[in-house]
C-alpha cells in the first residue's frame, strides 16, 4: 500500500509545483527565469512519472516538490529591495532545480531499466518461439557480422548515402573519409542498411573495426571464419594468413555466384590495409579512414562532406531538446562554431539538454576561443573539453576512467560498475546512474543487451 501511495502522490505533487509556477509565473519578479526553468524541468518530468511504476524511491522526490512549492509562494512575498532575500533565494531555487533534475534522471533510469527487465522477458518467450536461434547481424542465419548500432534519427544523410551507393556500382574498392566525427561510419552504416544494397548483397555483408592498433592475424581470423566459414586453419603469420585467404576466396568464387561486401571501419595505416584487402571477382571492399588513401590502394575515394546548414541544425535542437526563443542566439553561436561536424553537434547539443541559458551562453563563449574545429583532431579534442569540463568532479572522474579500457571495444557495464563501486564507494545502483548520465551528456553509448 506504501509503494502505491508514494508513487501517486508524486504525480500529485508534480502537478501542485506547476500549479504553484504558473500562478506566480506572470507576476512582476526578480525570479521569473527560475520559475521558467523549474517549469521546463518539471514537463520532462511529468512524463516520467506518468509511465512509471510506483516505487518507494520517489518518496524523497516528493518531498523536494512540496518544499518548492513552499519556497515558490515565500519568493512570491519577497521585496523587490531586499537584495540579501534575493541572492538567499535564488540560491535555494537553483537547488531546487538541481535536484528535481536529478530525480528526472533517477526516475528516467528507473524506467529505463524496467523496460530492459520486460524485453528481456519477451525476447526468452520469442527464443522458445524460434527454437533458440540467435539474431545476429541484419538478417537473421548466420553469415552476417553485426553492425554497429544507428543513432535514433539521422540528418543530411540522403545526398551523401546517394553518392557513395554511385561509387560503389561502379567501383571495387571505394574509400570514405574524413576527421574523426564527420559521420563516415554513420554513413557506411546506413549504406550497408539500405534495400538497394540488402537487395544486391543479401546477407553477405561483413563489418570488421580495425582500430589503429589491431591485432590484424585476429581480423584475419575473423575474416577467414565470416567469408570462408568452417573450421579456421592455423596461420604461421600475417602473410600466411593473407595467402590462405586468397587462396580460399579464389577457390570459393567459382562455387559462389553471390555478391558480397566487406566494411573495413576505422583503418589508420596503409600498413594494415593492404594485409585486409582481397580483391576478387563479386567481392566489394568499403574503406572507412580519417586519412586519406592514396588511388593505387583504393579505386575511389568519397571526401564526406560537412553537414548542410539546415541539417546541422535539426541535428543540434534534437540533441538539445526544444527550447524557447531565448536560447536561439547561443545556439546559432554554438551551431555556426560547430561548422557542420556531427559529432560536435551531437555531443555538445545533448550536454546543453535541460541546461539553464547561463549555461549556453558560456558554451556558445567558450567555443569563439577554442578555434577553428575543422583545422585539425586536436582544435576538436579541445571543443569536447567544453563538454568535460562542466561535469562534477566525481562525474568527470567516472568518464576518464572508462579511458583505461581498450579502444573500439564494448564493454561490459558490469565491469565498469563495480570498478566506480570500489573506487567511489558507491552503491551499484548509484554506480549506474553515473553511466546513464554520461550516456545522457552523449559521452558514451549504452547498449542494452537482453540475453
């Protein structure tokens, strides 16, 4: 009875605080921007409350609303002189904001994870159904190596993904690049998703990450064991394995009438990609790379261009939640500064989500400092430290960490979560709520696996 009483009176005490707010929202006052951004918070909130279950948990965040309430109707009897009361209360409005948005973000993982727990019932009831087949990959049956995963919605993608499918008609092997973020395995990506190249390929379409220190006889292996299938033979060596695969691809092309097309993702030397690079008949290779390759390893190359001004500013409003005109001339600032690259719009969009215009303003003042993003990864590195710099001490902390891990890996949330709980002492579940706000602040990517 507890549980259901707690969580009805939090939507009931939501609604009180935004009753409060509005009625003290058109009076004259010193505290007019608070009300607005406790009522910005409170409307991502309400939602949550709305869908989620009851829970004990909400108890304290009931508390907190009810105290606003009581601390919006004090504002409202405050002097317009009396400077100490002011700067008193703003202070204790800022904290109401503060922590409301941290029971958003507590009440949102609670959701989040509730709906993890019931897809994984439903994916045990649909494994029986299939008589425990796994799904791997794009297509179900098994030659298939899996992709990495889209972003929710993408933007100015169109013209690009038409050009590159262009190059790849007419070409065997066709390069994509351009500086880390600009979107290229996006663009790949979603290339290796679309009909006419599902309708050309089937399910022979195989995505390797190579990263800039690969283990290449472990690629090999891989490459050896996605094309060739079978048991994989020993190798000596590179050049051993280089040669067997050769060999097995020339051997299979006579038996194999099938189109097939291999994703080389994230290759820094011309080293490494000419001990990945096969060229047969009905095999096409695409080359994802920051730097540009030269034409006597590659047939083509496609130089991803920046993202069109319209597009890089759906990109930026998505990440950063529909806001009110007083945030339209940082955000143009910030938009402009960004100058088409995706990753930038992203991470730093989200990182203003659900942030006071304060907040905006000195992003949008501290990117006219940090230079021009295209020039160079490290004018970039310095942009993304804007991002860092902002997060808690303890937050900031939990993001380096994951940096002792190595690249182009997923990595399991478990391992990380029970490295913050001895380093921090945290609970795990106060341990999780640090990954979901890092993934919030699009810092890292969370997957949810339910097997």
């Amino acid at each position: 009875m507890a549980e259901i009483f707690a969580g009805a009176f939090a939507g009931v005490a939501a609604q009180e605080l935004w009753n409060v707010i509005q009625r003290v929202a058109g009076q004259h006052s010193e505290f007019k921007e608070h009300y607005k951004r406790l009522g910005r918070a409170l409307k991502g909130l309400r939602p949550v409350l709305d869908k989620l279950s009851t829970n004990p948990e909400l108890e304290a965040l009931c508390s907190e609303m009810t105290r606003g309430g009581d601390l919006i109707s004090e504002c409202a009897q405050v002097s317009c002189w009396n400077v100490r009361k002011h700067v008193d209360y703003s202070r204790r409005l800022q904290e109401l904001e503060e922590a409301i948005q941290e029971s958003r973000r507590t009440a949102t993982l609670m959701g989040v994870l509730a709906l993890s727990s019931r897809m994984g019932e439903i994916n045990s009831k649909l494994d029986k159904l299939l008589g425990g087949d796994e799904v791997t990959g794009i297509m179900s049956g098994g030659s298939v190596a899996a992709l990495p995963p889209l972003p929710g919605k993408v933007f100015g993608i169109v013209t690009p993904l038409n050009e590159l499918k262009e190059i790849l008609k007419k070409h065997q092997v066709v390069g994509v690049c351009g500086m880390g973020g600009s979107g290229k395995t996006t663009l790949v990506n979603s290339l290796c998703r679309d009909p006419d190249i599902t309708g050309s390929f089937g399910k022979n379409i195989f995505y390797f990450t190579v990263s800039r220190s690969p283990d290449t006889l472990d690629i090999l292996k891989r490459i050896w064991s996605q094309l060739l299938g079978g048991e994989v033979p020993r190798f000596e060596d590179v050049k051993d394995a280089v040669r067997q695969i050769a060999h097995g691809l020339s051997e299979q092309q006579i038996k194999c009438s099938g189109n097939r097309l291999i994703v080389l993702d994230d290759v820094w030397s011309e080293k490494d990609l000419k001990n990945l690079l096969f060229r047969t008949e009905r095999l096409k290779t695409i080359v994802i790379s920051r730097e540009k390759m030269k034409k006597n390893i590659v047939d083509e190359i496609y130089p991803l261009p920046k993202l069109e001004k319209e597009a890089a500013k759906q990109l930026f409003y998505h990440a950063a939640g529909k806001t009110s005109p007083v945030y339209t001339m940082a955000a143009e600032q910030i938009i402009k500064r960004c100058d088409g690259l995706p990753l930038a719009l992203e991470h730093i969009g989200g990182r203003l989500n659900g942030e006071p215009i304060e907040k905006w303003d000195g992003i949008a003042e501290d990117l006219q400092n940090k230079g021009d993003i295209y020039k160079s990864e490290e004018d970039l590195f310095r942009v993304f430290s804007t991002t860092i710099d902002f997060l808690c001490q303890q937050l900031r902390d939990c993001f380096l960490d994951i940096g002792s891990f190595p690249e182009d890996k997923r990595l399991p949330a478990a391992s990380i979560i029970d490295m913050w709980v001895e380093l921090y002492h945290l609970t795990e579940k106060k341990a999780f709520l640090k990954l979901f706000e890092l993934s919030e602040k699009h810092l890292l990517n969370l997957t949810w696996r339910t097997r």
